[in-house]
C-alpha cells in the first residue's frame, strides 16, 4: 500500500476500501504514516467527501484500532451524550450525574478544545486535582460502585482518531461530516454503550453552520450507530450565540454547580433537560417523554444530581467541598475588563466564534494541540439576541490574567455584539429531533 496512491485517488474523487482504511488507520495508528501525509488525507475527504461504505469502514477502523469497555455486567442500561461542539456548551457537566441520578449507568468519554469550541475535559480539569486520564479498568470500578464515570479518550480507545483528532484541529478540517461522525462513534462504540444521544449543535458557533449539514451529521451517525445494536438519536440544538452566560473553563464549572442547584440560565437548563428525557427514553427507564422529564426534574430539584456530581469530583481526585463553596476552589482572573453598550437598542447578534477566538487569545483555549490552558481565563456573555438594552448596560465581562491579555481580547470583542433599533426573529434553542426513523421539528421549544 503506497499512501500517496491513496491521497491522490481521494483527492480526485475516488473511494478507498474498507480493508485500505483499515491499513491506513493502523499504520496511522502505530507511527508508521507521518502527519503530514494524514493531514493531506483529511483535506481530501474535507473537499471530496466520503462514500457511506468508506464512513462504515474508517468507523470500524477507528473503533478496531484499540481497546472496548465491556459493561454487560453492570445490570443497567448504559447510555452517553456527545455534542457536537460550541461556545459556553457545559452541558456535560449537568447532564451527566443527573442521567446517573436516575439509575442509568453513563460512561461518558469526552474532548478537549477543538478550534474555538471549548472542551469538556478542560472545563473538568479546571476543578483542582480532578483526573480524566483514568484507566479502564478504573473506569470500570468507578461505574460499578457510582454509575458515573467522567473521562477522556485513553491510549486504549481508538488511538488511531485519537491523533486524527488532534491533527483535525491543526488542519482546519474539523467541520468535514465524515471525519465528525467516524471520530464521534468510533469512540461511543467502543464504550459498549444501550443508547447514546447526539447534541447536533448548529449555527455560527457550530462546526455545522447550516441546517442541512446538521441534519445530515445527524443521519450519518444514527446509521452507524443503529448498524451496530447501539439505539442512536439526536437532537438539534442552537449555537448560533454562546449557551449560557459563563464562556472558559472554571468559570463554566462554577455555573454548572449553579444549575445542579435549580439555578443557572434558562437555555443550559432546557438543552440538559430535553437531552436528559431522551437519554432516559433510550435507556428504557420511562415510559413516555413526559415521565422522563418529570423523573430528571425530580433529580435536579432534589439535590440528587448534585450529590452526584459531588462524589464523582471526589472519587476522580477532586476536592470534598468543591459543590459547597466553588469559588473557594476554583481559579478566578485577576483581572475583569466590562464592555458595555453604547447606545440603546436590541441585541441582533453576540457572535460565538469571536467569544470563542477571545478565550483563545487569552489562554482559555489553544492554537496548537501542545498549548497549554489558563482555567481561570474567559468571558461572562450578559446579553442573549433579542434582549432590550440601554447605553451603558454590560455585554460582555472578560476574565484575564493581565491587563495586556484584556486589551487583547477586547479589540477583538468589539465586534461580538452587534444592535439593532428592532429584535431579531427568534430561533428555537432546539429545533429537531431525529432517529432511525426520520426527522421531526419540534415547535415551541424554548427560543431565544
């Protein structure tokens, strides 16, 4: 097998066989293939996409190039969520101990930054001592005495994506629908998972800006998961402004906690809700949707999934009172720089790539996959699209760690929220809900 051969037949348009996707991911895998040739490959499938068969088989090549959980002997169904990336997505944080708070086991196996999207592992690291990097077999234990296990991609896990990922970032081919479903599910296979459910995220803080393309990520990765005994379905959620109003790591941590509390923004609120119903539906623990999201209410408003996530914090190395007292723990910016309005109006934009490019300017996210990440660093988003604003009133808070790194993120803020003398026409927080057997809109959800 002659890689250039392969380059060059992708390239111009052709297919490679599963068996060749097979080899290359090895190879890949083991060293044997530079970066600078998989770099090129991934830039072919970014402009010439991918046939169905050869998604199956750089899925199952991924998938294959390591290690499985095997969790049949949990006695409970076991059920993950991944997202599709955005800016202020702490999702994660929430959903998790409460789906696990409602007797579902979830192993839930993260990213770091991707691009300008934030990371969940990230966020999770800016808790003091807290470890991703378990091992399986500690993985394991921990799922079987708390059902909840919080970590990142090991060198077990598919390592063949686990570079391909990182060399995506650098390469600016992260939003090729291929090279997202294969990498997504390759990994969510292996975790020997019932059900998952896929957080489509769309819009300008999305790697999917357009509808279409969401739908159709969404549709690649129900496909491979159904192939394979895995119940697959997705919802398709806004990102077209920062979700929430924390924008950085510790910072998202810390309104995490306010939401496992009751409190926190409405949108986070209600994007963990509905993912938490359709986890509980796929998990086969209530009957309808209705009961599923009276059962999660019941273990946000209880205290039960805070408790939750207070004993995964402690059990993955965090510290005791972190749920009591977060800011006690967590890193705070010395420096908060205000931008406010200048005149009256509605909010028509606050632009999601920019906060995200922000946070990377000022160390809360990273340019090269070897850059490290400053967890106290971010931006505080006040304002949501539609919002009444007089001149003077906060829009943004930048969390930085010197007065240069502020500037710096405040010539590029200037930009990130635009006015209007009219509101803009809302859009649903969450727009579609897809599975195996099809797409149905969903109106009335919340907008925003």
């Amino acid at each position: 097998m002659r890689v250039t051969d392969l380059i060059e037949r992708k390239r111009d348009g052709g297919a490679l066989t599963r068996d060749e996707w097979t080899a290359l991911m090895r190879y890949y895998a083991a060293g044997d293939i530079p970066d600078y040739q998989m770099a090129a490959m991934a830039m072919a499938v970014y402009f010439r996409g991918m046939e169905d068969a050869e998604i199956e088989g750089l899925t199952a090549a991924m998938l294959e190039s390591g290690e499985r959980l095997s969790l049949g002997h949990l006695g409970r169904p076991r059920v993950d969520k991944h997202s599709t990336g955005g800016v202020g997505d702490k999702v994660s944080l929430v959903l998790a101990p409460l789906v696990a708070a409602c007797g579902v086991a979830v192993p839930m196996m993260s990213g770091r930054a991707l691009g300008h999207t934030g990371g969940t592992l990230d966020k999770l690291e800016a808790i003091p001592g807290f470890r991703t990097d378990l091992s399986l077999d500690r993985a394991v234990a921990q799922l079987e005495r708390l059902g909840c296990v919080l970590i990142g991609q090991t060198d077990a896990i598919a390592p063949a994506d686990r570079r391909l990922y990182a060399l995506r970032g650098a390469t600016a081919t992260v939003p090729a629908i291929p090279l997202i479903a294969a990498s997504i599910m390759s990994k969510k296979l292996a975790e020997d998972l019932t059900g998952l459910v896929l957080d489509v995220t769309t819009g300008a803080g999305a790697f999917m800006t357009r509808l279409e393309d969401s739908l159709a990520l969404a549709r690649t990765m129900i496909a491979l998961g159904e192939r394979r005994g895995c119940r697959t379905v997705a919802l398709l959620t806004d990102m077209d402004a920062p979700l929430g109003v924390a924008c950085g790591n510790a910072v998202e941590v810390e309104e995490s906690i306010a939401l496992l509390r009751g409190g926190g923004p409405d949108d986070v609120r209600e994007v963990t809700l509905a993912l938490a119903t359709e986890m509980l539906l796929v998990a086969g623990v209530a009957a309808d949707a209705a009961a599923a999201r009276a059962r999660a209410v019941r273990a946000l408003t209880s205290g039960d999934a805070l408790e939750m996530f207070g004993r995964i914090v402690v059990a993955q190395g965090g510290p005791v009172g972190l749920v009591d007292a977060p800011a006690a723990h967590l890193a705070a910016a010395p420096v908060r720089r205000v931008i406010a309005a200048d005149r009256d109006g509605f909010i028509q934009r606050v632009e999601p790539r920019v906060v995200g490019s922000a946070i990377i300017t000022l160390g809360g996210g990273r340019s090269r996959t070897t850059d490290a990440v400053d967890p106290a660093v971010g931006v505080l988003v006040h304002v949501r699209p539609g919002a009444r604003v007089a001149a003077g009133d906060p829009l943004l808070t930048i969390l930085a760690r010197s007065e240069a790194g502020a500037a710096a993120a405040a010539s590029e803020l200037a930009v990130a929220v635009s006015l209007a003398e009219a509101p803009p026409p809302a859009r649903a927080l969450i727009s579609h809900r897809v599975t195996a057997a099809g797409v149905e809109e969903l109106p009335g959800t919340v907008t925003h």
